[in-house]
C-alpha cells in the first residue's frame, strides 16, 4: 500500500490532471465552421443570426465584402465526413441598387426564397441610398436570382436605413422596421410591403415613432397567432425617457394599426436599458430579450421577461450583466429557448478574453436563473465581438457568428457543441 506521502501526491497530480482536462474539454466546445478570408471576397464582419434550411445548409449575410465590396449573401454546406463548404450566393456593390451592407440576417418562405434587408443602397437616391428589402431566388444550377422588392428614401414620411430583419406572415406579406424617417424623420417607422400583381410590392406605413412612443428600432419584429406584432425601441418613451421601449401594434377592423407601450425601460441599474435586440416569446405568451446596458449606470445590460398576466405586462430582469472580469456585457443579442426553458444569447463585450461571450441562462427554483458562460470569444482564431443571435439544431448545438476575429479578423461562424 503506497505511503500516506504518496498517496497525497497520487491524488494532487489527479486533481491537476482533471483541472487540465476539464479546461482543455471547455476549450474545445467552440468550433469555427468558417473563417472569412483576408481578401473579403467571400464576405466580411458578419452581423447576421443564421437560419437553417431542411437540408442542414445555414444562411447568413456579411455586412462588407464579396465580390465588390458591398456585403454578401452566403451558404455553409456540411461536407459528408465533417467541415463545412462556403458559397457566395450574392454579392452587394458599394452605392449599388441592388443594395449595400446587409446587416440583419434572412428569413425564408416555404419555396424556399430568403428575404433580408440592406442598411445602404437602392433607388432612392441621395448619395449611397436609403437601404433595400431583397428577394433571392433559387435557380437552376445553383445560381440565386436577386430581386429588389423595395427602396427606402428620404421622401416625407417613409423610413430608411433598415437595420433589422423581416418577418413573413401566412399570406406573404412583409413587415420591418426602420430606424430612422417617418413624419419627424427622426425615429424610424414599422412598414408593410405587401406583394401585388405582376410582381411588385407596395409600402405601408403602420406606425411613426416619434420618441414618446419610442424611438430608433434596430431589431426585427416578431408575429403572434393573432396577427399582433411586438418590437422594441433602444431609445424613447413616454415622459421624457430615452431608454427604450417594448410595444405592440394589433391590426384593427379598419385596416389601422393601434400601438401599444408595454414597457418603458428608466434608468435603474436593475432595469436600464437600451433594447437592441428582438423579441422572443414562450407558450405563455410571455417576451424575453436583452438590453446593451449603460456602464455609466451600472449596468452592462439585462435579460429581461415581460410577463402578461391578465392584459397587464410586468417586466422583471432576469439577470444583470457586469464587467467583472470574466462576465459578458453590453448585447446586441435576441435569445432563443431550448426545449428545457433554458435560454441562450451573446454579449458583444467582456468574457475572460473581453471580446464577448455565449451564454446560458437556466430557471432553478424561487423563480431565479443561474448564468452559465458557455465561451469567452478572443482567445485567438476563435472570433471576437459577436452581435448576433444564436439559433440551435436538434442536437442541441449551437450555431453563430462574430463580427471580428478569426483568422484573418473578418469574423467567423462557429458551432458550440453541449
């Protein structure tokens, strides 16, 4: 039997062993699908979420590069043995018609079109342009049709500079936001395109901010069953506040469209502030999402619940993001459940390495929830900064994209395995 010495070293040499394994199988949880190349021919600095198709391919926008310079659309193929393959599907021209810089990721219809918006570009004129809604098309061969549904300007009342993405109802209609323009051409505008015969499609205007109802909207819009859109603003409200909002526009009889605040974000350190980011909801009907915070208050953001109970909307932090050290901050980022109620999303800064970090949030008993750091970006080609979503496959892994870092400091779309 070994000596009591011994036996002591055994165990510290096992302890250290396992601290190293532990470490290493943590390490290895991030995986770069893809690194976006020195030169930007097959895009650069992703903003975008990602969607999947039927097939497992995934779909994303780069918000520069390609082929001229103007952002691209593009396809990560899973090759047969493991890796992924990049294709190009469109690339954006700088002060183009077709459009330039497609921030906000895509959404798709049953044919399988995808449908995005670009910040720049298009027919309106005025220097680079006012922004774009896009169609893509399948085609035959593989090659992807480009069409432009709609150009933003700066005419009286419309909006301009389309941030955020689309969201499509059953009979096909479109519905963003913008968060510039409108009556006062400061606040932005929620818009409708609805597809008529012979192909072109027609501007509505829903809603004017005009900062007392909220104020510069940069994420997209959800749809509930009842045809009822929610939406956050990161500046505005009501009696002077500029913190941001959270609201809802019903459809009515008439065909108007009748807003109403849910929340109006104030400048506590538990409840501040500044939503960027969509909404998501649970079964009950309840909206979850995040806030980038302002350090100067606190606070490096929140995730946040909107309870409804009873036609009257309670809005809770879930948890408060600090710059510590080790803790993630400031979040561009919408959430996404798991089938357990956990619920996932990214911080543009902080993490151990302070260029961000992927987190989980878990509900344990007494109604709280635990955070979980599931990478700190940065720590070399793994990739810094990401501001978009993450979207989860069957197998519970994850799936996002950074704005920088990487090899070659153009971003990345990486996995993260349970």
């Amino acid at each position: 039997m070994p000596s009591t010495k011994l036996f002591v070293r055994l165990v510290a040499a096992l302890i250290v062993f396992l601290a190293m394994l532990g470490a290493c199988a943590s390490a290895q949880q991030e995986v770069v699908l893809h690194n976006f190349s020195a030169d930007g021919k097959d895009g650069f600095s992703p903003a975008s979420s990602l969607i999947f198709d039927s097939a497992g391919n995934l779909y994303g926008t780069t918000t520069s590069g390609g082929a001229h310079g103007g952002g691209t659309v593009f396809e990560l193929i899973p090759k047969t043995g493991g890796g992924w393959t990049e294709k190009v599907l469109y690339s954006f021209r700088p002060n183009g018609i077709d459009g330039q810089r497609p921030v906000a990721g895509l959404i798709s219809d049953a044919a399988g079109n995808l449908y995005g918006t670009t910040e720049y570009g298009g027919t309106g004129g005025q220097g680079i342009g006012q922004g774009t809604v896009f169609e893509l098309s399948p085609g035959p061969g593989g090659v992807w049709k480009e069409k432009s549904l709609h150009s933003f300007s700066y005419k009286a009342g419309e909006g301009y500079y389309p941030f955020g993405s689309l969201v499509l109802d059953a009979v096909g209609n479109l519905f963003g936001m913008t968060p510039d323009g409108g009556t006062d051409g400061l606040c932005g505008t929620v818009y409708e395109l609805t597809p008529q015969l012979g192909g072109s499609w027609n501007e509505t205007i829903l809603l004017d901010f005009d900062g007392a109802n909220g104020c510069t909207p940069y994420a997209g819009l959800i749809l509930d069953a009842s045809g009822n859109l929610y939406g956050t603003t990161f500046n505005g409200g009501p009696h002077g506040s500029s913190f941001g909002t959270v609201f809802e526009l019903s459809p009515q009889v008439d065909g108007s469209w009748n807003e109403t605040l849910l929340h109006s974000f104030n400048a506590n350190g538990t409840n501040c502030c500044y939503p960027a980011a969509a909404l998501t909801t649970n079964a009950s009907g309840n909206l979850y999402s995040t806030t980038y915070g302002d350090l100067a208050l606190d606070t490096g953001g929140t995730v946040f619940e909107l309870r409804n109970e009873a036609g009257t909307w309670t809005e809770q932090a879930l948890h408060t993001f600090i710059d510590n050290g080790t803790e993630g901050y400031n979040s561009y980022s919408g959430l996404i459940f798991d089938g357990s109620g956990n619920l996932y999303g990214t911080n543009y800064n902080g993490g151990a390495n302070s260029y961000g970090t992927a987190f989980e949030l878990k509900p344990t008993a007494g109604g709280r929830w635990t955070e979980k750091i599931l990478h700190s970006f940065g720590s070399g080609a793994d990739g810094a900064n990401p501001i978009a979503s993450l979207i989860l496959d069957s197998s519970g892994n994850l799936y996002g994209t950074t704005f920088a870092g990487g090899l070659y400091d153009g971003g990345v779309v990486f996995q993260i395995k349970p």
